[in-house]
C-alpha cells in the first residue's frame, strides 16, 4: 500500500484558498486518490477522488500531476466550518473491500 | 438513503461484560468496514466485509469478534476488553467511485 505524507497542520483566514498537499511516492498503477474530511467525534466524510489531471466536484479540487506521485486538494474561500482534519488516501479499486488505510491527515484550522 | 447508521451512539461497559455494536446501510454497498479512532489519531483499520464474508483482519485481538448477518448488517461483538479500548468505533460501506460512507460512530468506554 502507498503510504502518504502530509503536513500536520495548517491555518488560513476565513475566504483565502487553501491547498492541502499529500505526498504518495510509491503509488501503483491501480491506485486512486481520495480525500475525506474529519470533524470532531463524527465519522469522516467524503470530499473527492481522483485518477490523474484534475478533478473538481461542489466543494473542492483535486490536482495530480502526471507522474502522480503528489496530489493537492484545493478548498475555494474557506469558511470556519471548514475547519477539520483533512486526510489524503491511496488504494486501488475503489468501492470494493480494499485496505482504506488512513495517513496521519492535516489538522486545518481557519480563523477569522 | 445515503445513510449508515450506528447503534448505539454511546456505550459504556465493564471489562467482564458482553456487547455488540451494530452498523446499518441501505445503499446496497457490498464492501462493509469497522474502524477504531483514539482521540487526535487517524482511524485505523479493524475489519473488512466483502459480499458478507471477512476479507481483511488486520491482526485484531480476538476479544473483538465481527459479524455480517446480511448485506445490510454489520455487527462488533465485544467480549473482555480492556480500558485501552475505549475509542471512536466506526462503521463504513462502499460500493462505487463515490468513495466509502462513514457511519457517526459508537463512542465505547470501557471500566
């Protein structure tokens, strides 16, 4: 399985963009790229998924460059809502019984 | 429904007592996962349910016992746990490119 990095911690005011990136080195052909965000005592939430090149959905970006070996998901204008732990994911096919396997994730906090 | 459901939401037990915790979908999702979360850590993977059969144990002390009664049921016996395993039990499906679905968790307190 690919093991990720990503920073610890980030801080951001309120309506800046923010770029969370994660570093998965020895990602396999097969792998796709997930985010999920984490609040509190809830259980995590999907944000988006990716292959490769770009992907946007409502809430946020996913960029992977062409040897996919990084990704940065993109949050448009943050809100103090969006203040969660952000965690970066890396398996192959998706959807079925594969390891979901959790790196240590980002810690985001956004202030007025 | 896009919905997994957990029961119960709390639960406090003693170390000789018996409990299960339950986990519910009606999405239709073949792949069924439990997962344990310790304050500030990310979730660690327990058990994964494929088409109702185990398919991953990741090495889990026999005093957690899993269960898939049906495509829709997933359960967590609990049997003679120790402090050290109070925590955030989740519960998660998938079956598609929309990524997996987290139940809200069963937060456990064991005395």
């Amino acid at each position: 399985l690919a093991k990720t990095t990503q920073p610890i911690s980030m801080d951001s005011y309120e309506g800046q963009e923010v770029n969370i990136t994660c570093s998965h080195n020895n990602i396999a052909t097969n792998d796709y790229i997930t985010w999920y965000q984490q609040f509190p005592s809830q259980g995590p939430r999907f944000i988006i998924q990716g292959y490769k090149t770009k992907v946007t959905n409502e809430v946020a970006s996913l960029f992977i460059p062409a040897d996919r070996k990084s990704s940065t998901l993109s949050l448009p204008r943050v809100s103090l809502s969006d203040t969660a732990v952000y965690y970066c994911l890396v398996g192959d096919t998706p959807g079925t019984a594969s390891k979901l396997t959790f790196g240590t994730g980002t810690r985001l906090q956004v202030t007025l | 429904d896009t919905e997994v459901t957990q029961t119960p939401k709390h639960l406090v037990m003693g170390m000789t007592n018996k409990k299960s915790l339950k986990c519910e979908q009606h999405m239709g999702h073949r792949a069924m996962y439990w997962y344990k979360q310790k304050a500030k850590k990310p979730p660690e993977l327990m058990f994964v349910y494929s088409y109702e059969k185990l398919s991953i144990n990741e090495s889990v002390p026999s005093r957690f016992s899993p269960e898939c009664p049906n495509s829709s049921l997933l359960n967590l016996h609990l049997h003679a746990l120790q402090p050290e395993d109070s925590a955030l039990y989740l519960c998660a499906s998938s079956q598609d490119l929309d990524g997996a679905f987290f139940g809200q968790g069963t937060r456990l307190t064991v005395v």
